[in-house]
C-alpha cells in the first residue's frame, strides 16, 4: 500500500517508523530538510522537502497513485488543505488530518465542514485524545498505564511493583493457581527498561513495571493482589487550562461521581475564559509552581494533580512540587520521550504522552480486516490489537496450544459470543471471536499474519 504522511515531527517519524516496517511504500514530506534527511537515514522510507499542501510536492511524492495521505504537520491550516488538494488533484481515497484547534473541531464535529467541500475522512485531535488519556489514568489512580478494550469490558493496567507487592518472587504459574477465579494476565514486563511477554514460570520483582489484562469488575481485586488498592478520586487540581486542561475539566464536572475539580492556570485571559466555559469548577489565576498557590489550591490534600500545561518542563515541576506537597497521585503531560525515563526517579505516578496516543489513534483508523482496535504502549514498544477472527485465519478452529504464537506476542482475553473467557491452553479460537494480543512491535507484523489482516483502509 502506498502512503503519504505529512509532517516529519515526531508523530509524523513514528507512524512513518510503523508503516514502513510492515513492508508499506511510505513517503514523508517536510518543510525542514533535516528531518527529511533524519527520517530517510533510519527508516525505509522515501523523503521530499516542502509544503505538503502544494499540488507539485505531493505530485513528487506520488500522490497520484497513493492510498491513503496522513496530514500531521503543526499547522491545521495546511493539514486541511493538503486533504483538500489531495482530493480534488490527486483523488486520494482515503484522507487522515490532525487539527488542534477548537474552533474547527467544535465546527467539524458539528457537521459544519463535512462536505465535499472539505474532504476529511478522519479528524484527530491529540488534545482530545489526551484528555482521554488523562481520564483513563485518573479512572485507575494507582496505575501508571491504563486502556480499555472490548467496549469497556476488559481493561489494561500498567502497575509499577514496590517491595511490598505480596506478588514478588512468585512464578506467574502459581498466581494462577492461587487466584483461579481472577480473570488477570500479565501480558507484558519491563525490567531494566526492557520490555518482554513474560513466560508462565517467570518470576516479578520489585520495580518492575508489568501490563495486566483484567475484566472490569475484577480490577479493584487486581490492584489488590499487586499491590496497588484502588482509590477513589474525589478532588482533582489540573495545572494548566488549555484544551487539555478544559477539556479534562468538563469531563470532571459531568462525571456522576461530583468531583471537586480545581484549576490553575498562569494566563490571566485564558483563566477568564475557562472560568466562562465551566461551572462548578474553581479556577486560580497564578503560577501552578508557587507554593502558596498549591497550599491555596488544596494540593497537599489533592487526590490528585494533574499537570498539562504546553511546555514540558512546567510539568514535571509542577508534579514533583505537587508529590513533595502531599497530593497522592500526580500525572505529568510529557511531550519529549527523553524526558520520561525520569519519571520514576523523580517519583511521579504516571506520565502521559501525546505522540503516544495520536499514534495509537492513527493506526486504530488504518488498520485493515477486523481490527477493532490498537494501543501502542510506551515509546512504541509494543502494541494491543483487538480484532475478529477470520474464517481464514490460521487460528480459527485450533486450541490456543496448539497456535504458534511468535515470543514477544501473548494473549490477553477472547470474547466468544457475548461472554469474556480468559485464554487457557484447551480454549479452541474459533471464527467470530473477537481477541486482545499483547504483541512486541517486532511481532505485530507476525500477529497480523495470523489475524490474516494487514495495513489498509478502515
């Protein structure tokens, strides 16, 4: 398949970096020939400097005969117009942009540009898929990752282990014996900054960080067993009020739990204009690094301090300050993937990403076959697919024992009709299931084989 992305950033290298490693013909355009030179040294992929949105550049980039066009550059205004020429010039099929603007998004979502005038078959916002992100980590306050699969039925956890975990130097085959009714696997380890799909008889230790499948009723249970028991948010102070922050607010105000939500923001206008857009939210006007704007926000007595301001640095500041306050949990909105290898050292509770999850978002729109979902964990680690089988897939019809999974690759849950089963060796895959895998990025084209499904139109 031919693909286009425009905009070599970093969410722009990282989908290049995935699609070009499933055997895809992918071409990157940028304005900076440095980063075209960069992505063209370590990638398997073709480079053209310039303005994507021009009619001869993407002519260069062989938009002529290209599949799908991906629109990631930093401007709204020339991602939307790229899809615009790429239709109107090119006849691309299919069109991907990412906008950050509220003003176009709250029109797009009103319908307002979904015409012909303006053809955009998928809009991603990475503010919005933050503030998703943000939820889904407040939902699970002891965890440092958090993802639902299957409607919201099974969800994956990332636990960071301390030395009181009652798990550590326990083979993973006795915790299921021990906790047979208990729907959680542990699907992926990182130890040492390496991460690896455990064996049944390997053992956990203190500091690793482990991903767990489990059902959504039995995650208080599983948080339990590892260590980590659930706690419920009742008050939350969000350090930053850009779209991130509002956005994570208003969810905050609608939720039925009543959350007390407090916000800090240091711009006078845009404190303004959040206290307009909220209601039962307390908004300060200040430093969100000045001690006594924490002491007056209630920091010290916070469930949690959520940290999203647009620099990256403010952030982790700002949650470090706040963990030294006393807020239980802090969470820390981390743009440069060189910086989150001092989370841990500086003893923040959890970080979140943005090319994390635009990138996760992206490949869950441009997957093919049966492919319901993707989440990519960490730095492109690994990913978690959820798909359906297929009656031609090589598993269809065989026990899971009996299927050659490759190493770096272990599944996590099968739906079989409308009923969640946890994988044992004697479970026969059939047609129609739908199943999660935990998959090495390595193995994720292996995993597609056996899914008999590959990158293609959604």
């Amino acid at each position: 398949m031919k693909i286009i992305i425009c905009g070599a950033g970093q969410v722009g290298w990282h989908i290049a970096r995935h699609l070009a490693g499933e055997r895809n013909d992918v071409t990157i355009i940028d304005t900076n020939a440095e980063l075209i030179r960069r992505a063209t040294d370590a990638l398997d992929v073709q480079g053209v400097t310039g303005f994507a949105s021009h009619p001869d550049v993407l002519d260069r980039a062989g938009a002529r005969d290209a599949d799908l066009i991906i629109a990631a550059t930093y401007s709204d205004e020339v991602n939307m117009v790229t899809c615009q020429v790429a239709h109107s010039v090119f006849q691309v099929p299919r069109k991907i942009a990412r906008l950050r603007s509220s003003a176009y998004l709250d029109a797009i979502y009103s319908d307002l540009y979904r015409t012909d005038h303006l053809p955009i078959d998928v809009v991603i916002s990475p503010e919005r898929e933050v503030a998703r992100a943000a939820l889904q980590r407040l939902s699970a306050p002891s965890t440092f990752d958090a993802e639902t699969f299957l409607n919201g039925r099974v969800h994956l956890l990332g636990i960071a282990l301390d030395p009181d975990s009652p798990v550590l130097n326990t083979p993973l085959r006795q915790l299921d014996e021990m906790f047979s009714s208990l729907s959680a696997i542990v699907a992926g380890v990182r130890r040492g900054g390496k991460l690896f799909a455990p064996e049944p008889g390997d053992q956990l230790f203190d500091g690793d960080q482990i991903y767990v499948f489990t059902l959504s009723q039995d995650v208080p249970r599983t948080l339990e067993i590892f260590g980590k028991p659930a706690a419920r948010q009742e008050s939350v102070v969000i350090i930053g009020a850009g779209n991130v922050g509002l956005e994570v607010a208003k969810a905050l105000e609608a939720s039925p739990e009543r959350v007390r939500v407090k916000v800090i923001e240091r711009d006078r206008s845009r404190a303004e204009d959040a206290a307009d857009a909220l209601s039962r939210t307390i908004v300060l006007n200040g430093d969100g690094l000045a001690a006594e704007l924490l002491e007056e926000a209630a920091v010290p007595r916070a469930d949690a301090v959520l940290a999203v301001t647009d620099d990256d640095k403010t952030n982790i500041l700002a949650a470090v300050r706040a963990k030294q306050a006393g807020a239980k949990l802090v969470i820390s909105l981390v743009n440069d993937p060189t910086l989150m290898s001092l989370m841990d050292t500086l003893e923040i509770d959890a970080f979140i990403n943005p090319r994390a999850s635009t990138v996760s978002t992206i490949l869950r729109h441009i997957r093919h076959g049966r492919v319901r979902d993707i989440y990519s964990i960490g730095d492109a680690e690994a990913e978690v697919i959820e798909a359906q089988v297929l009656s031609t897939s090589p598993i269809a019809g065989r026990p899971i024992r009996d299927i050659d999974f490759p190493e770096g690759a272990l599944l996590g849950a099968v739906l079989k009709r409308d009923r969640v089963v946890k994988p044992t060796g004697d479970l026969r895959i059939e047609e129609g299931d739908i199943i999660i895998i935990f998959a090495l990025a390595k193995d994720v084209p292996e995993v597609e084989r056996l899914l008999q499904v590959s990158i293609d139109f959604f």
